[in-house]
C-alpha cells in the first residue's frame, strides 16, 4: 500500500469515530480524522474530523477526543437554558 494510502486508511479507522454522530450536512458516516491547521491558542497538532462524502470538516481540537466532542455539538443544556433566558 502506499504511504498516502496508509495514511487515508489510518484516518477513516480512527476508533473515536465511532462515537462520532453523521455528518451534519449530508448525513454521510464516513468520517475521517485528518490533521487540521496550526491554531495560535493550541500548542501542538491538532485535528478535525472530516466527512469524505460532502467533504466539510469540523472544528479543530487539540486531540482526536475533543476534535469528535466538537463535531458532536459539544453542547452543554445548561448554556443553551441560559441563552433563551
Ligand atoms: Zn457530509
């Protein structure tokens, strides 16, 4: 296999996705986990999750968990209560 398909394979195995939901946009499931850009206010790589059917991607984080915490909402209903008050 080439290297870029190992790298492709590694990225769509990523055992968190799993716990990621369906694409937001499209409804696809086939997510990637691929690294995302240089970010000011995270020291280090970070990633993002990546549908490979509309091909969107999420919000980066620090680590792979809290890049699928993102794409999942990350919501907390506590906020949302306060936003309507
Ligand atoms: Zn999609």
């Amino acid at each position: 296999m080439s290297k870029e398909g190992e790298a492709l394979e590694k990225a769509y195995s990523n055992r968190l996705l799993l716990s990621a939901r369906a694409c937001p946009f499209c409804g696809g499931e086939t997510l990637g986990m691929f690294p995302g850009p240089p970010s000011p206010i995270m020291p280090g790589d970070t990633l993002r999750v990546v549908c490979s059917q509309c091909l969107c991607h999420g919000p980066i984080g620090e680590s792979a968990q809290r890049a699928v915490a993102k794409w999942n909402g990350d919501f907390n209903p506590t906020h949302r209560k306060n936003d309507i008050a």
